[in-house]
C-alpha cells in the first residue's frame, strides 16, 4: 500500500538526481573482449535502484525506509464455480492495483465459504490472503489462482464422471442387493439391484446424473461408475450334501470324457504361493534321482580306457 508519506520516499520531500546515473536510472558499461572489440552493457543503477533518484539517508521516511511503499496483506475472495476442473485458473486483472513481486506469491487459504446464484449453491467463495506491494510507477500485474484437485478417499474424477469401488458377496451377486452410497453432497443414495441380474468380478455399472456438474452448467451433470468386486465364500463354508442341493440350483456343468492311455496322470490342484518353492525344488530333486538312475544303468556309454 502507500506509505505515510505518499510517495515521496522522505519526510521534507526531497530528493536530487542521481550522480551516478545523472538521473536515468541505467549505468552504463564498457568491457573488451579483445583487441579492438568491446561490449557495452547496460545496467540498473544500484545507487538509486534504478529510480534516478536518490534520498538522503537522515531524510528517508521511517516507515518505507525510501521505497515509497509498504507491504500490505490483501484478501482476495475466490469463487470456484461448480463443475471446474484442475488447473483450471481464475485471474485477478491488474485492475486491482495489486503488484506481485516474484511469480508463485506465498498464499494462505483463511476459510472457505458456500455462496448462492439462481436460488442454488453454485460456487464456494475461498478467501487467500496475499503479500503484494503496489509500487509506483509500474504496471499492475495478474494474481492467477491455479486450482489443484484434493484427492477424494472415495470417488475418483474423471472428467465430469465419478468412479468407485464396492465389494459385495457372492450370495449378493447371484441373488441381489439394496446398498447405500454417501455421495459427495451427504445424499444417501439406495442402490437396488434386482435378484437373478448377476454381478460378476470386475463388473462396471452406471448411475445416470450422478456425476460432476458441468462448468457453467451445473444443471447437467456427468454419470457415476461403480465398479464392482466379489467376495467368494471360504473352502469349507457348506458340507457334501448342501453342495449336491446347491448343484441343483446352478446351471449343469460342461460334460467331460476321461481320457485312457498309460500317458494320462492324474494330478491334483493346490494353494499357490510365490514364496514357497518346495514343489519345485521336489520336482527337480525327482529329475536328478532320474538322471542318476539312467547313467548308472547297463548299456550306458563308458568313457574309453588308454
């Protein structure tokens, strides 16, 4: 903001040129780069910190020390309309007489407020505080608010869809299910899905409206996804004769033919488990029983005595 002494840099007022710069805020130097070249370059005065002017140090003004300025702490009030996505920027015009000395400003977000438009919520008002000088004799530059998405803990954004997970048992799965959402809003939504629709592992359905608002639209809204997981039951969850009754239920298993033949082995499944390899190293302990077997059998090849 201004200073106290309005611009004036001093407490009388005064000020005289600058000797170094006789007044034009820019020094000039010369340096050679070798037998008849020379540079020239130009520079900012550093006596007068390229004003062309300068103040005497027993007249400087106590409050801006000469720079004619203060620091000031502004509040912006930001609306951040429905809809808006990341990185979608908000400007603050120059117009506002407010003068940022670096690119990237510190900033604190002090609260965040609910505001109305056409007789619903359509924006939330973010109050940041700033530190901005507003110097003199320059232009007044942008404030640019960048947004960045807060990731939610339950639904992803993709666009203007939303996305999430649900597990649901495989007694859901084949004979239905009622399940609450909590959307983003605190709605409940109940989510029925009829018995005999089977949800499978890794199945995707679609809540129609239930998405982000649109930007500028926020009448329209985008569709939510929810991808869907089953939990099967454990190994021993019924006996022999509850799976029989069980197989009635279910739609016939594929018909299959034993095949005969010495080739045919019949082996049995087990628990995979990427750290344990005792199977292997079983197997490969068998193939070296073998190997041994076969070298020391009749007929084998001996090497030749000299």
């Amino acid at each position: 903001m201004v200073c106290e002494c309005h611009r004036k840099g001093s407490k009388s007022g005064a000020s005289h040129t600058c000797r170094a710069c006789r007044g034009s805020g820019i020094r000039v130097a010369y340096r050679q780069l070798g037998p008849g070249m020379s540079q020239q370059i130009q520079t900012r005065c550093g006596e007068c910190s390229g004003e062309g002017e300068v103040i005497n140090d027993k007249d400087r003004c106590t409050s801006c020390r000469g720079k004619k300025v203060q620091n000031q702490t502004k509040i912006l009030e930001v609306h951040v309309d429905k809809g808006m996505r990341e990185n979608q920027k908000i400007y603050f015009r120059g117009n506002h007489q407010l003068y940022c000395p670096r690119e990237g400003v510190d900033s604190s977000i002090l609260r965040r407020k609910k505001g109305t438009k056409h007789g619903s919520v359509s924006y939330v008002a973010v109050l940041v505080q700033f530190l901005c000088s507003d110097l003199p004799d320059v232009e007044p530059g942008d404030i640019i608010i960048v947004l960045q998405q807060k990731a939610h803990e339950t639904f992803q954004r993709q666009g203007d869809d939303l996305y999430i997970s649900r597990t649901v048992t495989l007694t859901e799965a084949l004979c239905g299910f009622n399940m609450l959402v909590t959307h983003m809003d605190s709605r409940g939504l109940v989510v029925r899905h009829p018995p005999g629709r089977i949800i499978k592992p890794g199945d995707m359905k679609c809540i129609v409206g239930e998405g982000m608002p649109h930007h500028r639209n926020p009448f329209e809204k985008g569709n939510l996804y929810v991808k869907f997981d089953v939990v099967f039951p454990s190994s021993s969850f019924a006996n022999e004769l509850q799976l029989k009754e069980l197989e009635l239920l279910l739609p016939p298993r594929g018909s299959f033919v034993m095949p005969t033949g010495e080739h045919v082995e019949e082996v049995d499944l087990q628990e995979y488990d990427r750290n344990d390899r005792s199977t292997s190293a079983t197997r490969n302990e068998a193939y070296a029983s073998d190997d041994e077997h076969t070298g020391s059998a009749p007929g084998g090849i001996q090497c030749a005595q000299q």
